[in-house]
C-alpha cells in the first residue's frame, strides 16, 4: 500500500492511497473522523470484520467501556439488528457498519492505526470457484497488515483446522509475529469475550483453532 503526496485539480491537495499500481486511490482526507465520534478511545480502535449476530461485539461495548470498535457485516438484517441493539443498550463505543469488510477497510481507517482486529468464524468458502470470498487472502492479510498499528493484534478463531491453518501461514508469511511460537495455535485467553457462534462451541466442547498475531 502507498500513500501519494498529493492529488491535483483540488483547492486542497488530497492525500491518496492505493494499494496496488492499477486500484482507484482512496482520498484519504475523506476517511472518517474517528476522533469526533469515539474520542480519546478512538486512538486505540479496534475493528471486528464479519460481526454476525453481535455477540462479540455487544459484550465488548459492555465490558470494555474505555476501548471502541468498529463491527462490520456485510448482511444488512445482521447489521441493522446489532446497531438497533447497541443503541438500545445505550452503547457509544460501538459503531456497526453495513458492508463488504475487504472493500471498506481500506477506506475507513488509517495505515498503522489500529490497536486490533477480530474475524471470528470467517466462512472457509471451500469451494474453489468461492475462493474469491474468503476474508483471509492474500490481499486482505497484507491489508490488515498494514492497517494494524505497531504491537496490534490480530485475533483469528475458526471452528475449521485446515483453514486456521492456512490462514496462519499465510499470516506469518508476510511479517506477524506469533505470541505462541512460529506455526502454533493460541490457547483461550481467561478474558477472552466469545462471540455468539463459539459461545455454541464453549457450551459443546468443539474445537476452536486461534491464531493470535501481532505486528512487530
Ligand atoms: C460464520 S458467521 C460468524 C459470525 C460471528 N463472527 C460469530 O462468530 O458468531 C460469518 C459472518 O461473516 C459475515 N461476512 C462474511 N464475509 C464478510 C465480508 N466480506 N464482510 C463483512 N462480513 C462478512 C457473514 O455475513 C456472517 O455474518
């Protein structure tokens, strides 16, 4: 990803960004103002992509009061069901967002400004003509890469073993550093908030592979 100085033809040169030479560029100067709506909490923002029924999410804006984060869901029923329930409940920092999170991450944050991400229980997409779903490829692992601050976590669990698996070589191919030694799955953190699929699995005893990253 690169960011050009500046973008004629503006009364105010725009800052752009693209992530590779033939995408459209992102002005970045259009990025939200994450400051104006989150406060001081937003200088430790966290994004959860893929937010489903808001277990995760809901918990999080309860029991972390001093930290905010951004859900994204692409299923507008989902969506619109966990922002009616986080206003409800009075939550400020929680904003739910409607949308494909490999198309608005890029224009909603800024490179190195992320204290964290969570994808809970992505959908492995087995089939091959359905790759192109997938969260984790190879363009979005290096984008949350990038949007990741120094220190910040990447928080993976899947309920599938082959796509964990893959999914923390490719990760670790491009630069995370694994708390838990190269090529290992984390163990369940005693404070770790479960999101409302692996509540399910916690109640059952199915396995929940984790991959807990950070970058360096
Ligand atoms: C298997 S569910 C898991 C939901 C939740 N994370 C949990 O653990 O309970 C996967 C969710 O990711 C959402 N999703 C899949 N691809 C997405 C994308 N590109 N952007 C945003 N959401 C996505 C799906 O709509 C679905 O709600």
């Amino acid at each position: 990803m690169r960011a050009d100085a500046e973008c004629h033809g503006h009364a105010k040169p725009l800052r752009m960004i693209s992530s590779a030479a033939d995408d459209a560029p992102i002005a970045l100067d259009l990025l939200p103002d994450w400051r104006a709506l989150l406060g001081d909490r937003a200088g430790r923002l966290e994004v959860e992509m893929g937010s489903g029924h808001g277990g995760y999410a809901l918990a999080f804006a309860h029991e972390r009061p001093e930290r905010a984060l951004v859900a994204i869901e692409q299923r507008l029923k989902f969506a619109d069901r966990l922002r009616a329930r986080a206003e409800h409940r009075g939550y400020a920092n929680l904003v739910v967002l409607q949308g494909d999170a490999r198309l608005l991450a890029a224009r909603l944050f800024r490179a190195g400004s992320l204290a964290a991400v969570h994808l809970h229980f992505p959908d492995p997409w087995w089939k091959r003509r359905h790759h192109r779903r997938r969260l984790v490829d190879d363009g979005m692992a290096r984008l949350i890469f990038g949007l990741l601050a120094r220190g910040g976590l990447l928080d993976l669990r899947s309920d599938v073993e082959r796509y964990a698996a893959e999914a923390l070589d490719r990760l670790e191919a491009i630069g995370f550093l694994n708390e838990a030694g190269r090529g290992r799955f984390a163990e369940r953190a005693p404070d770790e908030i479960p999101s409302t699929r692996e509540k399910r699995y916690l109640a059952t005893g199915q396995a929940v592979w984790r991959v807990r990253l950070r970058k360096p």
